[in-house]
C-alpha cells in the first residue's frame, strides 16, 4: 500500500519464532525454526516493501559477555547449567557429548554463551550444529537419506589429502611430579574405518609422513594424570582422519545438518550393481547450503565427510579460555596432598560461590623435605596469573595488602623490612638503625642493636639445652632461668666456672673444687661447714681468729 504508515502491524514480528517449510511433493520436508531478528521496511517502485531477516535461535545465546567456572561437572551438565536461564521453547537441546568424564575445572571468561559452548565443543571435539530444531552437540548424526546420482544428485564430487597420522604428545603432572608420554600408535581405534576412500588416504598419509612429531601437552591441570594426555592424543588422532571430503548438489530438500547420506554413482554400464546404482559410502553432512533459483528452481549444495568420523575437523586443543592476571581471595590453604597448594575466588566467582580448584604458587625455594613454606591467609588477597593465558590453569604469584589489610610498617626512607604472621611472630630488620629484632607471640625476642650489642628477652622463662631438651630423656646440659628470679644450671658430667686461673668445678662423682689464689667465704650470721665423716683442713699455716668453741668427741690437737 503506498500511503500505508510503515510497519504497522509487520513490527509485531520483530523477535517472534519463525518457520520456513521446504515441501516437496506436497509434503514437507523440511522445517527450520528462527527468531526474527531484523525487519527493514523500503520503498520499491512506490510501494512499501518488508524485509525480514531471521536468525538461528543460538542468536538468544549472543546475549552479552559472561564470566563462569564450573567444578567436577560433565559437557551436557555444564551446558545445561549455563544456558538454564533461557525459554526452553525457543531454544531445544540434544546433548550427547562423546566425552562422559566429568572436567575438573572449566572456565567461560568473558564469552557469550554461545562462544562458549562453541569452544567447548572445538576443545574437545564434539559436533555441534542447529539441524532447523534442535541444538546439537555431540552424537553420531541424524536420519540416513539416500541420493542417486541421475536422480537427486546433480553433481558429486570426492576430494582426497594426506594429512600426517602420527604424533606424540607429553604433559608435565606436577600432582605426581612426573611427564606423560603417549604415542599415536599406543591408542586403538575404537571405531574401524569402513570407507575405502578414506582408508587408503590414510594408508598413504602413513607411509609419506614417517616422523614422529613430539608435541606439548599443556591444556589442563593433569588432575586425573596420564588419562588426560591419552584422551587428548585419542582426539587429535581422529581428527587427522579427515582426509576424504564429498561435495554434492542436489534437488533433495528432507537434508539438514548432521543427516547421513547414503550416496550411490550412476554407472548404466556397470553388471555388478542392480540397476546401474553403486554405493559410495556414507557420509555425514557438515555444510549445506539451500538455494531457490528463478530458472532452476530448488537446490542445496553440501558438504559431507565420512560418517565414521567422530571427532570434527576444527577440533583444538588450544581452544583455551585466554585470562589476564587480576586479584583473587584465599578461601581454603589446607591442601590436603601437602603442595602448599590454596584455592581462591576470583570477584566474578563471587556471585555464584564459586571458586578455583588447589593451585600452586610461587616460591623462591622449593623441594622435597626443603623449600620456603609461606601460603597466604585465608581471606587475604592474591595476585593470581595464568599458564599460557589460559584461565584454567591459575597459578597464585604472590599475596598483596590492601586498603583492609595494611602491613603497618613503611613510611619515609623505605628503612623498615620485615616478617610477620598472623599469630604475632615477627623477624624486623631496621635498615636506619642496623638493627635485627625477632619476636614470637609471647613476646620473647632476640635483638641485634647494630651496634655490635645483642640481647635476648623472655617474659617468662628462658631455657638453653644441648643434647636435647628437658623433656627429653637424652638432655645433656641445660640452662634455665625463670621470670621469679629462678635460675637454674645443669650437666650431665660435669659443670665447670673459670674466671683466669680460678675456678670452680662440680662433678658428676658428687666432688666440688675450688682452684684460686685466693677464696674467701663471708657470712654475716652463720658460716656452717658439715661433713657426714670428715672435715679436713689442710696448710701450712692456719689462722682461727676470735672466739673459738669446740664441741665434741676427743679433740686432738698436735
């Protein structure tokens, strides 16, 4: 209409569920359902003219950039959780993902929903495509359809390419501290080849590629060992057999994505198949392309592989999801396989509770009975990066204060260096005065004042020991003096104070001597000298002054 007011009523389409039907012989054939995602309406030679423009509805899933991580979780299950939030009439799932293992970790960092699944799908080598209803991910294929060539088939064309078959790839597991290596040739096929095309490219890509390339293997955490390098190497084993490629053009509309053909050649001349018709193989669709053409009317034009092919051609094990550093918080610091390993949360975690699973960090110094264990509070913020960029693989670089958490120390002339734990235990280096102070919680503390004096301070009891310690049965010597006033002085053999030629020595034979030039012994009340036998006193001279009373047996005086 040309005076009509443009999209009156056509913008109620914008967004709706759209269906386009291909018939053929007055049934149909095929359905594709689609979001209407664009309408233009244009003036043609006077009149109003609408343009619809539609979409797959994985459209819905190109809602915006999302960060998400998953633990211990399946493909379908990861899928299913990220994608729970949208219409299940407009978005229709068939999950039947080749790898059933659940992934120890997996990370959407800021992707769509659907880049994400996408590169799960090329990660792991799943098929993945909208067949006009369904989502599907994983799986064999679709319904068979059979084209003869004469009949349905314009043109068929079979393509054949060497591609190198044997590889190696190895993977550091630092949870066992120990290289995987498998070897192409270690994995037996699961599936046998039956299409002689593709067999014997393969055949030939063997014997022409006769290396043996060694490749890294640095994709995931290794959690699960060996396991993991053997499913990577089984993958890209099967992806290097696609190596036979069919192009068709046809008149059958009943194709979609993922349906099986079942093609046959048209050789009149040939007696020994019925009818002249001679199978060539199945093959599962992987493009198709439908066309309406004035002059020839209906036509697609495909893309098939062989259909024992399980694992797509664009499978990459570097379909990783790229991270950049950024701060995280400790949650947990109690590894249980003893790696000094923590486990943190990342700020985009937070809203779904989620965090990373055990992740090393890094030390100066480490190694079996030795190394430098420092792992940062739970609570405390981190600086985490990432092996090869990829967020799946964090490694902690370090823990950092902040605005909350400040270390209480610094200031002018950065003089001021030092160690402190979270119970109190301190080690201070004061680079202005010279100065070492080490301090525990119970405020016992060595000091070095840098200026060659030292002292050491308990506020209880200080106890030195050599051969052990008091409670231990082997103790030798020991040293104690306590906070009352208390000192106390130990050996096992013999205890010995020395001052130049004087001394005073203590046995373990219960004989104690004093060796001096001169011992003088003063008492302002008693001075009392007993001895259970004898007491002798022996010298040249011996001087007794003031009053002198002698109790006792016989006194004998010479």
């Amino acid at each position: 209409d040309r005076d009509s007011y443009p999209m009156t009523n056509s913008r109620e389409l914008l967004g709706k569920k759209i269906s386009i039907q291909l018939k053929q012989y007055g049934q149909t054939a095929y359905i594709f359902s689609g979001i209407v995602t664009e309408l233009s309406n244009k003036k043609v030679d006077g009149y109003n003219k609408l343009f619809i423009k539609g979409h797959a509805p994985t459209i819905l899933l190109e809602n915006g950039l999302n960060c998400q991580s998953f633990e211990n979780q399946s493909l379908d299950a990861i899928i299913q959780q990220a994608t729970s939030e949208y219409q299940s009439d407009l978005l229709s799932w068939d999950l039947r993902p080749m790898l059933k293992d659940p992934l120890l970790y997996t990370v959407q960092y800021r992707e769509s929903d659907w880049e994400f699944i996408k590169r799960l799908a090329t990660r792991y080598g799943e098929w993945l495509y909208y067949n006009g209803q369904q989502i599907v991910f994983g799986g064999a294929g679709g319904k068979t359809v059979e084209l003869v060539e004469e009949k349905d088939v314009y043109s068929y064309e079979l393509k054949m390419r060497l591609v190198p078959q044997k590889f190696s790839y190895v993977g550091y597991d630092a949870k066992r501290a120990q290289n995987h290596t498998v070897d192409s040739d270690s994995i037996p096929p699961k599936w046998s080849i039956v299409n002689p095309f593709q067999q014997h490219a393969i055949t030939a890509s063997e014997k022409i590629y006769a290396k043996v390339p060694l490749s890294l293997y640095n994709q995931s955490l290794l959690e699960k060992g060996s396991i993991e390098v053997t499913q990577a190497v089984e993958r890209q084993k099967l992806r290097r057999q696609h190596v036979l490629f069919l192009e068709a053009k046809t008149n059958n509309p009943n194709l979609r994505l993922g349906d099986i053909v079942k093609l046959k050649g048209w050789m009149p001349k040939s007696g020994l198949f019925k009818d002249g018709e001679v199978p060539l193989e199945r093959y599962k669709i992987i493009e198709i392309t439908h066309s309406q053409d004035i002059t020839e009317g209906y036509y697609n034009e495909l893309v098939g592989v062989p259909m024992d092919n399980m694992v797509p051609e664009y499978m990459d094990e570097d379909a990783i999801p790229l991270c950049e550093e950024q701060s995280a918080t400790v949650t947990d610091n109690n590894d249980p396989e003893g790696m000094s390993r923590i486990r943190v949360q990342f700020p985009w975690q937070k809203p779904f509770n989620g965090t990373t699973p055990w992740i090393r960090s890094i030390t100066p110094y480490a190694g079996k009975g030795k190394g430098m264990h420092i792992v940062p509070e739970i609570g405390e913020e981190v600086i985490v990066s990432f092996e090869n960029g990829n967020a799946e693989k964090p490694v902690s670089l370090g823990a950092m204060f902040n605005g909350g958490g400040k270390s209480g120390h610094g200031g002018a002339g950065n003089y001021m260096k030092g160690l402190e734990t979270a119970s109190g235990n301190k080690l201070l280096m004061n680079d202005q005065k010279g100065s070492v102070l080490l301090e525990d919680r119970g405020n016992t503390s060595m000091k070095f004042d840098g200026a060659g004096n030292s002292s050491i301070g308990t506020s209880s009891s200080q106890v030195i020991t050599v051969g052990g310690c008091k409670e231990m049965p082997d103790v030798k010597s020991l040293l104690k003096m306590d906070k009352d006033g208390n000192i106390s002085l130990e050996g096992k053999t013999k205890i010995t104070l020395k001052v130049g030629e004087s001394s005073i020595t203590i046995n373990k034979d219960g004989t104690i001597t004093f060796t001096g030039d001169n011992i003088t012994t003063t008492a302002k009340t008693l001075f009392s000298v007993n001895g259970d036998n004898n007491v002798e006193i022996t010298a040249k001279n011996n001087h007794i002054k003031g009053i002198t009373k002698i109790d006792g047996g016989d006194v004998f005086i010479n």
